[in-house]
C-alpha cells in the first residue's frame, strides 16, 4: 500500500461518529472519479463492449440470476486487477463476490460500499450496472491509499429476487460477529431525466442508519458535489441495505428518485441501456458514495519516524509512541528559529490542550504529553511557526 504523504495541511477528520468536517484529501479522493471508467465497465457489465474474462475476448451476455456466472466471473478478476484479494461467496442458489482491504489502524471494523450485479434482463445499465461500476471505480482509487476502517467492496446475487444474497451475507457476518460499522448500498444510480439532480438516501431506525444517512447529506454539502439529496424516512426496505437493518447494521440505500417522481420507467427492461443514462448525474452519484465511504473509512496519514525526517520540511513533527495508553513524546525538528505555537485537538477540530507557545532555536525538541481525562481516540497535534503549520495524528488507546 501507498501512505498519503502531507507536508502543510489541518487534518480534522472524524472519529467514527458520523462527524462532517471538511478533509482537502477526501476531496482529492473524490476528485479522482473518472466518468469515463464508470461508463466503460457499465458497457462491459451490460454487453455493449467485450473485454477479457477468463483470458478470453468475450462479452457478457446477460446478468440474470440464473445465467450470470461470466459476470461473476469479470466482477472477481477486476477486483482482483486493484491487487484486492477477492473471493467468491457461494450459497446454495447464487454467489456473492467481496473483497477486503484491511485497514492500518482498526482492521476488525469495516466499513461497506456494495451494490447488486444480477438483473432481470439483458442489459440493465441503470438497475444495476451503474452501482457495480460506482464498487469498482471505488476500489480502482482506493487501491493506493491506506485507511484507519478496513472497506469491504462487495457485490450481490440474486437482489432481484429476494435479496437473496446481501441476506446470506448479512446473517453470516452477524452471526460471526462482524463489526460493521457503515453500509452504502448503490442501486440505481445514473437516471435522472430533468437534470434536477434530485437524489434520495433511504433509512430506517436501525442502529445509526439516520445518522448516516444525514452524513451523506452533508457530505453533498461539505464537498459541493451538486446533488439534491432527500432523506427517505422510513426509507424502502427494497434493495440490498435492507438485509444489513434485519442484522443490526447501519446501512442506507443511495437511489435516483425512486419515490421523488422521476424514477426510470425503463427499469426491469432491455431498453435500460447506457444511453438513457444521464451521465454527469452519473459521476455526481458515484462521488457522493465514494466520498462517503472515504470520509467514513478514515484516510490514514500515519507514517514512520523515517519517512518523516526523509521527507523534511522547515518543521518536522511526530509522537512516540503512538497510539499510546496514557503518554507520549511529542518531538519536533526546527530548521531555523522560530515562534512555535503547539497545540492538540480532537477530531471536531475543538483545542484540549495547549503544549508550547515561545520562540525557540533551530533543532529537536520534545515534550511530554499526558493523556489526563481524554478519552480514548483519534487526536491531532497541531504545530505553527512563521512559515507555514504541520499536523501529527495521535490515537489514544
């Protein structure tokens, strides 16, 4: 895995909250969504282009339950192109395909962004190639970054049906005791026939399912993303998010307008092609539930002693050890001498402490940090001179 590397920034992302503040390297994340490759494995999931599976030219025909092995198949082999370990979940009618990028800090909490692959006829670019290509494009980004939250990539078998497969999954991982701890389900997410962006986030009072659904609201804000997000309250229990409330999760379901008026009438249909896709609401769909999934996933911005001081700037800062129980050491490196003011907060952006305000010379000086009554959690310590300010993540275990 690649480490995000930041020389001058206030880091302020969230504990897992459900906690909106502005991150400059979410919005990086959600700058790299490429319109052009949603599209492209729409028109290969739906067979408008062909493409290698199984080391051969070929197109996929059809993703109906019964008869969508080949795209089991292509949805296993890309996942597998992001250097994911993906597997295939087989049940006793379908087959379910995840794959889990483990996360640096927390790697038993996962985070979920999912979609379901099969349909009802040939084609299906709305319902639901779109959401399986908003999982890939996700995964494609995301392959070289590292996040706090193990993400859970995983498309499902048999929604059509009965959400046959997301069910399956669901009451394994609760019965397994699964700690996860946010589910985005995409279904249907590329129609939008009046360019009103109008879009809806379904949930339902299970566990913090509102709460979520509140910070994809605000994730449209914060990052300015262009959408007309709707709560749906009590939302549709109709798609694959449902099998995660029937478990205890989190989860909601990111949808066109299904109950707003301007619901695809070409659903369930082979006139449900690419073209009758309303493309930049396409891209917009796909950032907001990408963004969200990297907000929520936590990107992580640790990174060694060695790489610090290999990387210098006019301030160097970082604490060991870290995470921590009850202290730390807080060294900094000055190149040249300065006022310093030292400061830690929490993940709201709110000062707990105060560590150094005073001139100082030039090299490597330490303080010692006391954890008193914080509470256990993500902290940053925040350190300005007259050129510029470094940030330093600390967890307090």
């Amino acid at each position: 895995m690649k480490k995000f590397y930041l020389a001058v920034a206030i880091l302020i992302t969230g504990l897992y909250s459900f906690s909106q503040e502005y991150d400059i390297n979410v919005d990086s994340l959600i700058n790299k969504v490429e319109l052009d490759s949603l599209v492209k494995y729409v028109r290969i999931l739906t067979g408008e282009d062909s493409a290698v599976i199984n080391g051969s030219m070929t197109i996929i025909p059809d993703r109906i339950h019964n008869s969508n092995d080949l795209a089991a198949d292509y949805i296993k082999q890309t996942l597998s192109s992001f250097g994911l370990d993906a597997q295939f979940h087989d049940y006793a009618t379908g087959r379910n395909i995840y794959a889990i990028q483990e996360g640096s800090l927390y790697p038993d909490q996962y985070v979920m962004i999912c979609a379901h692959y099969d349909a009802v006829t040939p084609y299906c670019a709305d319902d639901n190639a779109s959401g399986t290509a908003g999982v890939f494009e996700a995964a494609r980004i995301f392959k070289d970054y590292d996040f706090q939250y193990s993400i859970i990539y995983a498309l499902w078998d048999e929604e059509e049906i009965g959400l046959i497969g997301s069910s399956y999954y669901a009451q394994m991982a609760a019965s397994n005791g699964d700690d996860i701890m946010s589910v985005i389900n995409m279904d249907m997410i590329a129609y939008d026939s009046n360019d009103d962006n109008l879009c809806e986030i379904h949930a339902k009072n299970y566990a913090q399912s509102v709460d979520l659904a509140d910070f994809l609201v605000g994730m449209n804000t914060v990052y300015n993303l262009g959408l007309a997000p709707v709560v749906e309250y009590p939302g549709t229990g109709a798609s694959d998010h449902a099998s995660f409330w029937n478990n205890g999760y989190s989860a909601v379901l990111l949808i066109e307008a299904y109950y707003g008026g301007d619901f695809n009438p070409y659903y369930h249909s082979v006139e449900d092609r690419i073209g009758i896709c309303n493309l930049p609401y396409f891209e917009k769909m796909a950032k907001l539930g990408i963004g969200s999934l990297a907000s929520l996933s936590t990107p992580d911005f640790t990174i060694s002693v060695e790489e610090y001081f290999a990387n210098a700037q006019d301030l160097d800062l970082y604490n060991f050890p870290n995470p921590f129980n009850n202290s730390t050491t807080i060294s900094y490196n000055l190149q040249e001498d300065s006022q310093v003011n030292i400061i830690v907060t929490n993940c709201l952006g709110q000062q707990v402490a105060e560590l150094e305000n005073s001139f100082k010379q030039e090299g490597i000086h330490e303080i010692s940090f006391n954890r008193d009554e914080l509470n256990q959690g993500i902290y940053f310590v925040i350190a300005k001179t007259a050129t510029g300010t470094i940030t330093s993540k600390m967890v307090i275990e």
